[in-house]
C-alpha cells in the first residue's frame, strides 16, 4: 500500500485511538505509582506518559492530593453536647427497655423447652383423669341424681367424703381386676397358641431329620 | 441526672493497653465487657472514643450538619441495644461500628428521598455553611489564610463525593477516609474481596474526575467574578 494514498484524517484516528488506549492504561496505573507500588519498568513507563499526556497528569496530581487528604476527614469534632445527648437517649432506652422486660420474661419463661415437658405432663395426667386408661373415671363415678336417691338410705354422718372415698376406691379396684384378667387371658391365649405352633414345628422338624 | 462531660482518667488508668482517651489508656475488650454490662461510665467512655468518626462518617453520607449529629447518636443508641449481639474482638469493632452507622445514613437518605424527592439534590448542591464549625483537622498554629484555604479543600472534596455514584462513595468513605481494610469494606458491603479492590481503585479515579471539574468549574466562576469586578 502507498502511504501517499492513506487519508490523513485516518491516521489522527489511529494516533488518537492509541493515545486513548495508553491513557485508559495508564490511568489503570495511576493509583499504584501514586503509592509507588509500580516495578521499576512500569514507573518509568507510566512516568513518561505522564510527561507527554496533559490530561493524565492532572488526574494523577487530583489521586496524589486525595491519598494526602482523605485521610484527614476521618474524625470531625462533635457538635457542643454531643455526648451529652447520646447519653440521655440511652439512659432512655435502657429504661424503656427495663418496663418492656416484664412481658419479655413472661414470654421467654412460656418459650422454654422445660416448660413443654411440663405442659405435656399436665396435659397427660388431665387425660387420664378424664378416660378409662388407669381404670378409675374419678368424674363419672360420681352421679348426684344417683347420690341424692342413695342419700335418705345412710345416716348423715356416713355420708362423708371417707365414705365416697372408699366406694371409689372399691370400684377402682374392681376396674383393675377386670383389665388385668382382661389381660391375663390375652397372655394365656397368646402362649398356648405360641406352645401349640412350636410343637408343630418340632415334630414336622424331627421327621425331616429322620 | 447530668452527664457533665468528665475525665476517665481515674476511673480506667489502671488499664494496660492500647487505646487513649483524654490521656488515659484503655483496654477496649475490657471496656466493651463494661459496656455490655451497661456501665454509664465505661459506655461513656465508649462514645467518647467513637463519636468523632462516626460523626464523620454519617457526615461523608449526609454532609448535613444536624442530620450527621442525629444519625451518629441513633447509630450509638443502636450500637448500644446490640452490643450483646457483638461476640468479636477489638479488631472487628470498627468495620460493625461503621456498618451500623452506614446502615443508618442509608435509610435516612432513603427516607428522605421517598419524603422529599428534592431532598437529594439539595444535599449534594449543599453550601458551605454546612460545614460543621468544630472542626479538629485544622491546624492550630495554621494562620487564617491557610486555615481558609484547607476548608475550602475539604470542603471541596465533601462536594466531589456528593457528586459520586453511592457505590464510589461507600468505598472512599469506608476504606481511603476511615481506613478499613479492603477485606472489612467487602464485608460491610457484602461484595467480593477482588471486586472490592478494583472497585476502589475505579472509585479514586471517578472522585479524582470529579474533582478535577469542579476545580475547573471554580477556576472559571473565579476568572468571570475577577473580570466583572
């Protein structure tokens, strides 16, 4: 290609992309050679730059006056009663937060795994009061229809709570005699019938080894 | 009950370690066990080591002088609720500090936003009166061209911020002001380590950029006011 040919604005626009290319790179840079944390081929390089490039050089001046006064507006003096004030407001919150604590130690007491436990326990022994799985309703063995027909048969003086005590008492007991008799003929059944299959594979066993 | 401010010389001088306040040294593991015992005096003592740069700090956010003072005591009522919650080191204070306090300017800047659509601009065409007064970084024994002039930097550089993307400004407020480090910045922001490191760098640049044209911009308003004068 003849070099007379090449347009003259297209080689501004090469020289122009260029120059934009080296300062976005050396711009990259910038803030590292301000600490001097550059090797030396790089310092020099971007040194260079800095002394043909305007535009760079003055960014690099503003970056070197920052790293020299940032630092500076790290701590402002407080306006006059500032610590003061702070310490109102949390005296402040430190009392609201002393009348919120009542309903927080409700809540928090309510919140404990204990109290689960214990809820569950309560909770168990209410049902059992209220069934028939000990065997004694202790409600429903008390009928006042039947308590006031009952009531003209016995002396005033038997009919105490001594007295219901006892009949509830007996009839505790006689609930539980059923159950376990309940449970006794279950047992009963359940070992003969164990007994029976154990004997019947026993004989089917002994004569497969004869 | 008055909470006259006071020297905690006497009451921690005792303390071996690494913090100082008002020339006295203390141990900041044994002043947070204090504070989560809700002791006034060593809580106060608290405050007084931190107040100054999360005063600061809400200020990068707000650059409101009243809204910096009420974000920076809620951060502080906040700390103090959840200080019981804060199970690390003296190391790990700051980064939860700081992220505490941030939290706080940004739903107040949301707040603000949703309340006053104009509010934002407001703040970020704020002037220089809003400045805080008290202000430490200045030299005492500066004369008062020179103290003029180094207010009108900071100045100048609370407004480049203001004009930054929020991203830019968390990163130049938590790392290049406070001084976290790049690790703590990506865990306040919940950002990779990497991306946190070449976020900072493109962060330095864009508050550069911007500070380089409003330094032109002030050159030229100067240059007209000189030629109408």
């Amino acid at each position: 290609m003849n070099h007379e040919q090449v347009p003259e604005h297209f080689t501004q626009q090469v020289l122009d992309t260029l120059q934009l290319d080296a300062c976005r790179q050396a711009q990259a840079l910038l803030d590292e050679h301000a600490h001097n944390l550059l090797p030396l081929l790089h310092a020099e390089l971007i040194r260079q730059h800095l002394e043909n490039c305007s535009d760079c050089r003055a960014l690099h001046t503003a970056i070197v006056m920052l790293n020299a006064r940032l630092p500076a507006l790290q701590s402002l003096r407080v306006p006059q009663g500032f610590t003061a004030s702070v310490m109102q407001r949390t005296v402040l919150q430190e009392v609201t937060r002393r009348h919120e604590q009542k309903p927080r130690r409700f809540v928090a007491w309510l919140m404990r795994p204990r109290f689960a436990l214990e809820s569950a326990y309560a909770m168990t022994v209410i049902v059992m009061l209220f069934s028939d799985l000990t065997g004694v309703n202790a409600f429903d063995t008390f009928d006042p229809a039947l308590w006031e027909r009952a009531r003209p048969r016995f002396p005033e003086s038997a009919m105490t709570f001594e007295h219901l005590s006892t009949q509830l008492s007996e009839q505790a007991e006689q609930q539980t005699e059923k159950m376990t008799t309940k449970y006794d003929d279950t047992a009963r059944a359940i070992e003969s019938w164990t007994r029976e299959k154990y004997t019947a594979f026993r004989e089917q066993y002994t004569a497969l080894m004869r | 009950m008055n909470w006259e401010p006071f020297s905690v010389r006497s009451v921690y001088n005792n303390r071996t370690t690494n913090f100082t306040l008002e020339g006295a040294t203390i141990d900041i593991e044994q002043l947070l066990q204090a504070c989560r015992r809700h002791e006034p005096l060593a809580w106060e003592a608290f405050v007084r080591l931190y107040q100054h740069r999360l005063y600061a700090l809400s200020f990068g956010y707000l650059r409101n002088t009243a809204e910096a003072e009420e974000l920076a005591q809620e951060a502080f009522v906040h700390v103090f609720r959840n200080l019981h919650q804060f199970s690390g080191h003296a190391a790990g204070l700051e980064p939860w500090l700081f992220a505490i306090t941030r939290h706080c300017c940004i739903d107040r800047q949301r707040h603000n936003k949703a309340r006053l659509p104009s509010a934002a601009n407001s703040v970020s065409n704020g002037t220089d009166d809003e400045w805080p007064e008290h202000d430490e970084l200045l030299d005492a024994g500066a004369t008062p061209e020179q103290t003029l002039a180094t207010k009108q930097d900071q100045n100048m550089l609370y407004r480049a911020l203001q004009e930054t993307s929020e991203e830019t400004r968390d990163l130049i407020l938590l790392k290049d002001i406070q001084g976290l480090k790049i690790e703590e910045v990506a865990n306040i922001l919940g950002l990779p380590v990497g991306t946190v490191k070449s976020k900072c760098h493109r962060a330095k640049i864009e508050l550069a950029k911007v500070l380089l044209r409003l330094g032109a911009e002030n050159d030229l308003r100067d240059s007209v006011q000189g030629a109408n004068s």
